[in-house]
C-alpha cells in the first residue's frame, strides 16, 4: 500500500457512524435505558447490556485526553511524525483519532480541540481533531 494507508471497512453495525462522517457529522450511541454514551459502535449497551442504543451526533468538541506523537509509521502511507490522541468529547465518550494542525510539541493534555473531516475515498471520511478555534 505505498502512498496510502489502509481505509476502514464499514460494517452493518458501523455503516451510520461512516454515513455520518461522509456528511460531515461525527456520531456515536446512546443508551435510551441508562443513558450511556457509547463509542465505538456496539450491537449492546456496555454498561446495562440493552439493545436500546440510538445514534446522536456529537458537537465534535472536547479535549485532549491523552496523545502520542509518532515517529515511526505502521506502513509506508503514512506520513511522520503524527498526533495520535484520545479524544474525550462533551458529550461523555472517549475516540482515538489523529490531531492534525498541530505542531508536535504543541499538543497538550486538556487542550481544546474539534473534529474536523478528511475524505479519503468516495466512501470514507476519517474524524480527525484540530485545535479549537476560540
């Protein structure tokens, strides 16, 4: 895969989180029994176990929960360094994504950040975070 990095495969169970995305929204579950905020996209709720899941669409802002920045690329598509982080969103869930528009050793814990949209193919669109604007 020279000059690209492999793409997801949208699933059953995952194909309204990809759509989304393609739109430009980011989405994720939510319990209609206990109210849980569920990602990744799961045929059960994890924390009561019920079937009651509903897809919602974030605001896509939150903060750096946790990073690293990588030096060393899985395969020869991707570009180094790179942000990886642990997205925690307003709304009560956590993502692993890619920080972009950031420099390395600017990123922080708790610093501000909102979702923003890279289409890599007719079909899929990654959810990457940049730093929040104000």
């Amino acid at each position: 895969m020279s000059g690209r990095i492999p793409l997801p495969r949208p699933t059953a169970l995952s194909r309204p989180y990809w759509e989304g995305a393609r739109n430009g929204e980011l989405r994720f579950q939510r319990c209609r029994d206990c109210g849980e905020a569920v990602f990744i996209p799961q045929p059960v709720c994890p924390a009561c176990f019920s079937d009651a899941l509903a897809w919602e669409t974030s605001r896509g802002r939150g903060t750096v929960y946790s990073f690293s920045v990588v030096h060393r690329p899985p395969s020869p598509g991707f570009a180094t360094p790179y942000i990886v982080v642990i997205a925690e969103l307003d709304e009560g869930w956590h993502m692993l994504s890619n920080l972009v528009g950031c420099e390395p050793g600017n990123v922080a814990i708790g610093m501000p950040i909102e979702v923003t949209f890279e289409a890599k193919s007719d079909e899929i669109t990654l959810p990457c975070f940049r730093p929040a604007a104000g």
